[in-house]
C-alpha cells in the first residue's frame, strides 16, 4: 500500500521533471524496459547515481541490450560527481576492460581518489593492485593498512557489520573476498594479510592461511623487505603463528634494515615507546630510525620526528 503511495507520487513529481523523483520511480519499476526509461530521464536531468544505473542497465543488458562501451560511457559521467563507490566502479572498468582497454594507471587513478574518501573496499584493491600490477610494494602496504585500521575503528564504534559487509558479504556486486583468495594463491602479501584479518573474525579457511604464511615466512628468510615487513605484522598480531613480539621485532629489524620505510617507523614506535620487555626505551634510536623513513619522505615518519624534535 505505501509503496503505491510512493509510486504515484513518485510519477506525479517525475512529470514534472524532478531527477530524484525520476531516479527512484525507475526503482521502483519491476519492467526493466520502464525502469531503464525512468534512470535515462533521471540522467538526462542531472543524476549521477541514476546515469550509474544506466551503466548497469547497459552493462548486464537489462531493460536494453547489453553494450559495454555505453556502460563505460555512463559510469564515467557518474565518477564526475565525486562520490567514492562510483569512483571505484569507474576503476574497476579501467581495470577489467569494460567497455573501454585495460588501464592500469587510469584504474589507480580512480581507486585512489574513492580511496581517500575512506572506502575500504577500493583500499584494500589498491592494496593488491599496487603489489600484483605495479610491483609497487610501499603504496601496496600503505593502502593495506589504512583499510585494516579503518576497519578497526568501525569496530570500536560498534559498526563492524559494514566492515564485514565489506569484506564479505558485498559479492553480488564486486566479488571482494574472491579476489583476496585468488590473489592469496598467487603469492600477493597484502592479500594473504587481509585474508589473515578475515581469519581472525572467523572467515575463511586456517589451511589456505597457513599455506600462505608459509609462503611469506619463505620469502622473508630469502631476504625479501616486503615479505619481512608482513611477516613481522604476523607474530605481531599473532595471525596463524603464535603471537610474538620478539619475533616480530626481528622481522621487522630485518626488513627495515634492507630499507623498507614502513618497518623503520615501526622499529622507531618500538624505542620510542619502550617497555616491552625486550627492547628499552632509546629516544635516540627511535629518532634515527624516523630520520630513516622520513628520508623516504614517509609523512607519517616525519610527523613522528617533528614531535620528538619538539619535545
């Protein structure tokens, strides 16, 4: 009954040529033919979300046939808006090759700007496009981590379902936890670390982890910085492998001596802060090892340093 209210005061106001009212009539059409109509009025007037919803039309063939490069066309006027999920979907087609050549650069691009809006979703992409595509492993870690975090303080204010949702739930649209196990298989480090998160709350599998765990523990006695630097994050926060801060600090030790910008702000955090029974508090060190990362011009080493200066 509400919905019959709705939709005849949706029409009254789509008549009239209001987008949002346009947008949602189409929404409420089971008729793809008469919904794709209403999203293309909606659009003509104005409405990103409605020309993204066009995209969807034109790329699944619902409501009209199925043409990718109009698709593209459409999800790219939608980006201009500035809104993070169709940012993300505008990558996602530059790095599938939906309706337009694969593009990896463009695709960054995109994932980058959703990305800085806080959208863990294309964070965590970014994460594994960075470290499979572009062999870039400082900006594969970064991206890795700002999403995990992120997620953390979702849980702490209580909203972990979207966090969940995010990681898991959301298939239908984008596939995510498909994309880390697939990525895990073939050796990527930040997908086998958000995998291990995965774990941690009780999804995934512990055989395919400890595969994977194993395959980094490998690659770090080979001398490999990246593989150091997780591995350290694994003792650290005790994922498969018993939790083991002395163990921790020797990877991240290991890695921050071959140059790695990231474990040289963790080894600086250690003296720094001190008292974990096996590493004393050395303000010097820890200024030495933020000069390290800083160097890298790190911001976040730089901040540290500005701070101890300071004190």
């Amino acid at each position: 009954k509400d919905e019959y209210k709705a939709f005849k005061l949706f029409l009254k106001a789509s008549k009239d040529n209001y987008p949002i009212a346009q947008f949602y009539l189409g929404k409420l059409y089971k008729d793809p033919k008469k919904a794709f109509y209403w999203y293309q009025k909606s659009a003509e007037n104005g409405s990103k979300l409605a020309q993204f919803y066009l995209g969807k039309c034109y790329e699944n063939g619902n409501g009209i046939e199925k043409d990718n490069f109009k698709a593209f066309k459409c999800y790219e006027k939608a980006a201009i808006s500035g809104n993070k999920i169709l940012q993300f979907n505008l990558g996602r087609c530059y790095l599938c090759g939906i309706g337009i050549e694969k593009d990896y650069d463009k695709s960054i691009k995109w994932f980058e700007k959703s990305a800085r809006q806080g959208y863990i979703i294309t964070q965590l992409g970014l994460g594994i496009l960075y470290e499979k595509e572009k062999k870039d492993f400082e900006n594969s870690f970064y991206w890795t981590e700002r999403a995990i975090k992120k997620g953390r303080k979702f849980e702490q204010s209580h909203i972990g379902t979207y966090y969940d949702n995010c990681l898991s739930a959301q298939k239908e649209d984008f596939e995510p936890f498909e994309l880390f196990e697939r990525s895990a298989k073939q050796g990527c480090y930040s997908a086998i670390y958000i995998l291990g998160h995965l774990y941690l709350k009780g999804i995934g599998s512990e055989k395919q982890l400890k595969e994977s765990v194993h395959l980094i523990e490998k690659e770090a006695i080979k001398g490999n910085k990246h593989a150091q630097l997780y591995l350290g994050r694994f003792y650290e926060e005790g994922i498969i492998v018993e939790k083991s801060c002395v163990e921790a600090f020797k990877w991240y030790k290991n890695a921050a001596n071959d140059g790695n910008k990231y474990a040289q702000l963790i080894l600086g955090f250690y003296f720094e802060k001190g008292g974990s029974g096996f590493v004393e508090k050395d303000i010097k060190k820890a200024v030495w090892w933020y000069e390290k990362s800083a160097e890298q011009e790190y911001s976040y080493a730089q901040c540290c340093l500005g701070y101890l200066y300071e004190k």
